[in-house]
C-alpha cells in the first residue's frame, strides 16, 4: 500500500511537471500509463491530463480527456471551459458552463473575460448579472473584465465606476488600471488621470504604463516623456508598450532627433527586436524622417514581425504616394508569410490604391475583403473604399459600398464630399438614391 501511495505521489508530481513545462510528450506517455494501468477513475488526475492539453494547445485532446472524466466537478468546467475560452471558442465555452450544476467565481470570471476580450459586451453584462443574483462576490478579477467588456460604452463604464467606489474596489490597482485604459481609450483623457492619481503610491508598473499609454493615445508627448522619465527615475520596470508609446509621444512632438538617441537606447537593451516597439520606430521615421529606407531597416531587424507589425509598414508605405506600390507588394508579402488582414491592413492598402489610381487593383481589394472576416471596425474599410471609388470615378462602386439598404454607416458622410471633388451636382437625396 505504501508503494503505490508513493507511486501515485510520483506520478501527479511528474504530471505537474509535464504542465508546468508543456512537455505533451511526456503527458501524452504518463496518460496512456493512466489508461491502461489499474488505477481507480480519479478527478483529479483527470483534471491535471485537461489541463496538460489546454495549455499545450490540444483542444480536442482536452474535451476527450473532460468527457471521459467520470465524475466531473466545478475545476473540471472550469480547466476546459478556460481552454476554449483561451481559443475565443465562447460559444461552446458557455454551453459547457450551462452544464455545471454550481457555478463558481472562476466559472464567471473565465467566461466574462472571454466575452469581453471579444468586446462581446451583452453577454459578458448578462453573465455578470447573473453572477450578482446567485449572491456570488465579486473580486478585483471580475470588475476588471466587465470594465474591459464596456468597449465604447462610457455610459456604463461610469456606472461601473461607481460600483467600483461604493464596493470598495477602488484599492484594487488592477481595477484602477483597467479604468485608466478604458477612460484613455473612449477619449476622456482626464477622467483617466484622475483615476491614475487616486491610485497613488500603490501604483504598479502597469499602471505607469497604462497612462503613458494614455498620453501617446492622446498625443501628449511632453506628458508622456515627463511620465517616462519620473518612471525610470523610480526603477519601475517598463514593458514593450509603455517604450511604444514613449516612441508615439516622440512622433507626436516630431521629436525625430530624441527618437533616433531613444532608438539607440533601445538598440543597447534589445528591445528594438520587439515588434510592438519596432512598430513604434517605423511609425516615428516614416512621419518624422520622410523616408522609407530606415523604416525598411528597422522591419528587417525583427525576427517575427507580427501583424501589427505588417500594418504599419503597409500605412509607412501609403502615407506617401510614390511608395504606393510598396504598400501593395509589402500587403501582398505579408499574405503570403500567412498573416490574415485585418481592418487596419485593408484600410492602408486601400488608401494606397486610391494614391495610385488604381480602380482594378482597389476592386481585387475589395474583392478579398468580402472574402475575409474582419474581426472589428468595418465601417472604416467602407470609409476608405468609398473615398477610393469616388476619387477613381467609379460612383457605382461607391454607392455600392456602403452598408445594406436600412443602415446608416458613416461611410455615407463621405459620400457628398467626394462628389464635390469630381465636380457633381449629384445629391445622396436624389430620387436615383433612393
């Protein structure tokens, strides 16, 4: 009995090991051991093998290992309601929390965060109200989600604001921080220094971060460089978002020279290989410096140049008309490297097809954005193709891009500026509109 009590003792340390690492091998092999050996059905080792696949990024491997738990528990809900909220799957997330006959705080809190990092707001509200009518209290965790889950919404996220003084929650940093990004983000700059300075002295990095963020948003570079500075003169750690922003407030000030003496400073810390902050450089040179050529070098500096990345070559590119077919090669190449366009990327490329006067190259564009979902603003993209078909001539094209008959996009306030510039005396009240 002692032997096996060892044995088993031996085999959860081992399997924590191989979650700790990821080392799916060595999981895959300890499973199969469980499988096969005469061990008693055990939750919690059941749990631990959902676990090992969700973290190693084998979906299907965890629901199998949840299904063929006998005795399935709230941390069993939990560890693969967590693996397919992980992969933004929220629809089946949310099937498996109707499942779970007594919800814990864990099981809203990974299913509200879930929705709101998909900026889904009602169903992350519902889950948080229904959350409060079991009776189940809330923490830092779940307030911070729903902020997050407001989106544009300042309406509620002023209310929420108020349930984070009356709750107490204000002294929760993390809460804080979320309401400092939030306010910054929906364009209420002071509301979102009020709340960094009530913070005080238990502010953590983030939350430095967050409102030098939060001047680079705004473009307030001096703020921002002020922020940076009292920041480093503390010893507080920065990250690749807050040097992003630091880069953003140089451009914002056309500070080109302190950016090239920050950009060596970066050089010496490595962080320029980052492609948050390499965005950042690009940004900075092709508004400040006028030129491509340094962006180019800076680009080719980083390993595994990320979409945002991509993007802001692509904008480098079409902010200046005689780099128009670079911005078209350089969206093409970040296709074929496997990056799925995004809003940002449609709208850059447009815009350089409008610069080229191109209606072929801007209908093949146009063409693969009805093809692709585009995860977020759309109507940005209807913006720039109705500013590109009007400015080609093409007012058929333009009409046509605007949103189904019963929607009122802001695409359409484009519409009669465009028809000025091609000498129109056509009006979007026109009987041939309606």
């Amino acid at each position: 009995m002692n032997q096996f009590s060892c044995n088993l003792q031996s085999f959860r340390h081992l399997l924590k090991t191989c979650i700790a690492d990821r080392d799916l091998f060595t999981g895959k092999a300890l499973h199969a051991l469980y499988v096969k050996s005469l061990l008693p059905p055990s939750t919690y080792l059941s749990n631990h093998f959902i676990l090992l696949y969700s973290k190693c990024g084998r979906l299907s491997a965890a629901h199998s290992a949840f299904n063929h738990t006998q005795d399935p528990n709230v941390f069993s809900f939990n560890a693969i309601i967590n693996a397919y909220a992980k992969e933004s799957h929220t629809h089946i997330a949310h099937q498996l929390f109707d499942k779970i006959p007594i919800p814990d705080l864990v099981s809203y809190n990974t299913l509200i965060s879930a929705y709101a990092d998909r900026r889904e707001t009602e169903p992350a509200l519902s889950l948080f109200a229904g959350m409060r009518r079991m009776g189940l209290d809330m923490d830092g965790f779940t307030i911070s989600a729903v902020i997050t889950g407001c989106c544009d919404d300042v309406g509620l996220l002023r209310q929420l604001h108020c349930v984070v003084v009356s709750g107490g929650f204000d002294s929760y940093v993390s809460v804080n921080n979320s309401l400092v990004t939030y306010y910054s983000k929906n364009g209420f700059l002071e509301e979102a220094k009020r709340v960094f300075l009530v913070t005080g002295e238990v502010r953590d990095e983030v939350s430095w971060n967050s409102m030098i963020v939060a001047y680079g948003q705004h473009r307030q570079g001096l703020k921002a460089l002020g922020l940076f500075q009292e920041m480093v003169r503390r010893g507080l750690d920065v990250d690749m978002f807050t040097l992003a922003s630091v880069l953003t407030a140089f451009t914002c000030v056309e500070d080109l020279l302190g950016g090239l003496q920050f950009h060596a400073k970066l050089i010496k810390t490595g962080f320029h290989q980052n492609s948050h902050v390499g965005s950042g450089l690009i940004d900075l040179y092709s508004k400040c410096a006028g030129g491509m050529a340094e962006c180019r070098k800076v680009f080719q500096e980083i390993p595994f140049p990320d979409l945002v990345l991509w993007n802001t070559m692509v904008s480098g590119y079409s902010q200046n008309a005689e780099f128009s077919e670079d911005a078209l090669h350089c969206f093409r190449k970040m296709q074929r490297v496997g990056h799925s366009p995004d809003d940002c990327s449609f709208v850059c490329v447009i815009s350089a097809c409008s610069n080229l006067s191109s209606p072929s190259q801007g209908k093949q564009i146009h063409a693969l954005e009805i093809k692709s979902d585009i995860p977020s603003n759309k109507i940005s993209v209807n913006n720039a193709l109705v500013a590109m078909y009007s400015k080609c001539g093409n007012l058929h094209d333009a009409r046509s891009s605007l949103a189904p008959e019963g929607e009122v996009p802001a695409s359409a306030n484009t519409m009669p500026l465009n028809f000025l510039t091609k000498r129109l005396s056509v009006s979007i009240e026109d009987d041939s509109w309606s």
